[in-house]
C-alpha cells in the first residue's frame, strides 16, 4: 500500500475518532451552510474528514483502499492528490449550491473525495473488478453508479447526516480532472466517459425538475 495513502487514511481515521468523542469539536469542524455563508469555507474540507460513526468511517475507507491503488498507478502521487482533494472540494461546492439557501443543513464524511477516486480508477481501469462483500465479482462501473444512485436515494430520503450530495460533486471532480490528465481517454475509453455520466445527468434533471 502507498505511504501517501496510508497517511491520509490514517489521518481521517483520526479525526473522525476525535469527532466521536469531542461533540464541539464535530460541531466546529463539519459541513454547515449557515457557517460557511459565514466565512468559515475551512469547513468545506475539515468535514471531509469526520464521519457519522465507525460503519460510515469503514466504508468509505474500505473503498478508498480498494480503488485508490489504481489511481495512484496511472497518474502518481501528486495528481492522487488533485483527485482526492480536487473531489473533496467539487462535492462542498456542489452542495453549497444546491442547498445554499438552507443554511441549517448539515453534512459529513469523505465521501466526495471517494466518489471521485472511485469515478477517476474505473476511467483508467474500465475492466476493473471488485468482489462484493469480498466474494462475488462485480463490475468497477456497477458499483461507482450504484454508489451515486444510492446517493440519490439518501438526498431524496434526508434521514441522516451524510453528505449524499458531495457524491455528485466528488464524481465530478475525479471526472474532470482525470480526463484533463488523461485526454485520450476520450477516445480510448468513448462508451465508459458517457456511461459515467448517466447519474450525473439523472441528478441535475431531477434538481431541474424539483424532484429532490
């Protein structure tokens, strides 16, 4: 496993920990609209690194460590870090956007930063497969736009604090700076550039219609 990954995993574990334990110090850091419209845009990426409780922590850890390998194979270290942190911050703006005049709303997690280091490795490795629960095969496509359908879901249903919105802006982010990287993917690689942006697509629909 890379260092760098190693690093940021720990780091966010960390964090999240502190945040389970310090409930002021989970207040002061998370994604809050009310805040940020404040002047507190810090938060737009503290809260990338705190988690609802240990399963939300796994998972999106979990998953960062089975996709980011491919990532940091094909563009390296530092352009991992412009797709995770690149992501993280595409998924607060989006949300900021589409919940700015909210400005209770509250959210979580590292989960932009995913999606789009999720988004970035199926671009590069369209072939790529995962095992589900670690056993049965499934297509990387399957899972990264089932993640975002899920996500839909979770905006629509609004029962917890999870950033389901920064997905969309994390899927993005890993997207666009990983065909800006990699520009021939749009040629090698046509049908998965335009799979990939289906649920994109569905999102802004469904926000343009007010079916959110």
């Amino acid at each position: 496993m890379s260092l760098l990954l190693i690093v940021i995993i720990g780091i966010t574990a960390l964090v999240s920990y502190k945040g389970f334990n310090d409930f002021n110090f989970f207040r002061k850091y998370e994604f809050h609209i009310g805040s940020i419209r404040a002047g507190e845009q810090i938060r737009m990426i503290t809260s990338g690194f705190l988690h609802g409780d240990i399963m939300h922590l796994a998972f999106n850890m979990i998953t960062l460590y089975f996709f980011a390998p491919y990532v940091l194979a094909n563009l390296g270290d530092v352009y991992f870090l412009y797709v995770y942190f690149g992501s993280m911050i595409a998924g607060s703006l989006l949300t900021l956007y589409l919940h700015k005049n909210d400005y209770s709303y509250r959210a979580i997690g590292a989960s932009g930063a995913v999606m789009g280091v999720i988004y970035s490795a199926i671009l590069l490795n369209p072939n790529m497969t995962l095992g589900l629960y670690f056993i049965i095969p499934i297509p990387g496509y399957l899972f990264g736009i089932g993640y975002l359908l899920y996500s839909i879901y979770g905006m629509k249903a609004k029962r917890d604090n999870i950033g389901h919105t920064a997905h969309f802006g994390g899927a993005i982010g890993g997207y666009l700076i990983t065909l800006m990287r990699e520009p021939a993917l749009l040629q090698t690689n046509t049908k998965m550039v335009i799979l990939l942006t289906i649920p994109i697509i569905v999102l802004f629909y469904m926000n343009k219609t007010n079916k959110l």
